[in-house]
C-alpha cells in the first residue's frame, strides 16, 4: 500500500504527472531512441518497421524482453523459459508484446517451432534481426502504449539513462522505471516469484523529523537489479 505500518506516513507516489510523463517520452524518444547509439544497433528502416507495428496494434499492458528472460532459468530450453514467463503473465486478458530475434524462428535445440507458436497465440511478437538492440525497442513499446504500460527485463538500462543530458530527467527516468519495471525470479520449474512493479517510489524519503529509507539485508550480485523490498523508519525524538 506505501502506507508505513510503524508512523502511517503515505510514501510517494511512484506515477509520473501527465506533464512529466509527457516530458519524459519526448526525451527519451529524442535523446536514446533517436539518438546518436540507436542506430549503431539498428537500421532506421527496421526501426520504422516496428514504429508501425506498434502503431498498429496500440495499447499494450507489457512488453517482455523474450532474449533476456529467456535465460532465466540456465538448464531449461530458452523457448520453454520463455513461454514460462508469458504464461504467468497472460493473465486478465493482459495484451502482451514480446520481442524477440530471427533467429527463434528457426528450428533449433533452445527454440522448438511448436512452442513459438504456441506463445504467438498469447502475445504480439516482434522479431528483430540478430544484431539488433532490444532496449530502444522496449522503451519506445512501452512509452507509447501509455502510463499504465508496465515492461519485463533483467536489465537495469543504466546505458540509456547515461544518455539523458540533464539530471532532472534521468531522475523522472528512474522514477519511471521503478514503477512500470517488473522484475521475474526463477523459483522451480514452471513457478516465477513475480516483484510487481512499485506503487509508491522507492527512494529516500523524508517529512523533516521522519525519514524511509529502502534497504536490502542482503545483497546478492546475480539480482544487483532488484530495487530494495524493506524499509526503515526513523523518527526524530
């Protein structure tokens, strides 16, 4: 709830005001997208190939990584992780886009013809060439498919953050981020611990005489992605 149970102080909501989130796509849509890097990972007609099928196909509730989460579980088939991970999310008739690479259109040991088609009756997907950088992809289906539009990915993005030239939006950024990023762990077999993208913003956050401050207890560089879970509340006696 973002409610602390020890002092009732209401956290910081994690949403972006209209005129922020505004902001926000148009830097992100210039600065990383359209910047100077995009295209050293992609061809501006590729690009404008996905522009259109996202335009098509407008509003989506998550966009998943498929390449990423792929590999969370090491010992399974990348296809079967993948389908996995759409399965525990295709929930609430929830309308998923997965992107993915050429290359998992072909027969192979980790991407078995069946289960992608399988999984392209649950989702969108969009293959991209085998060089290609996802993440440009990933921002620009998630920022256009609106506020509520949440993404899944076990990257943190810092690379795109960097190319943010102010800090106030590399700020909103991380904001952003922090509440529309879902973060995936693998449990056992087919079982995911799902971490819900944040309500309220996880940051320090202070009332002058009460701090919170989210921490982790234990840190664990395989998840170094992870935003902290737990909270102290200090009061000023």
């Amino acid at each position: 709830s973002g409610q602390c149970p020890v002092c009732n102080h209401q956290l910081e909501d994690s949403n972006l005001t209209e005129e922020e989130y505004n902001n926000l796509s148009e830097r992100i849509i210039r600065d990383v997208i359209h910047g100077t890097d995009t295209f050293r990972k992609t061809s501006p007609e590729e690009f404008e190939a996905f522009q259109t099928f996202v335009e098509n196909r407008l509003p989506f509730d998550i966009v998943i990584d498929g390449l990423n989460v792929s590999h969370i579980k090491p010992k399974k088939m990348q296809c079967e992780n993948l389908l996995d991970v759409i399965n525990c999310l295709a929930k609430d008739n929830v309308r998923l886009l997965v992107l993915g690479r050429k290359h998992m259109l072909i027969n192979s040991s980790n991407w078995k013809r069946e289960i992608m088609k399988e999984m392209q009756t649950k989702a969108d997907f969009f293959f991209a060439e085998n060089i290609s950088d996802d993440d440009a992809f990933l921002l620009y289906a998630t920022l256009r498919s609106g506020k509520h539009c949440k993404f899944v990915t076990r990257d943190f993005l810092r690379d795109h953050k960097a190319c943010l030239s102010d800090s106030l939006t590399r700020h909103l950024f991380r904001k952003w981020q922090r509440g529309h990023q879902i973060v995936l762990k693998a449990l056992f077999f087919s079982v995911f611990s799902q971490q819900p993208a944040f309500q309220y913003d996880c940051v320090v956050q202070t009332t002058g005489d009460t701090w919170h401050i989210p921490y982790k207890d234990v840190f664990e560089e395989k998840y170094s992605y992870e935003v902290p879970r737990k909270w102290l509340c200090i009061q000023q006696k």
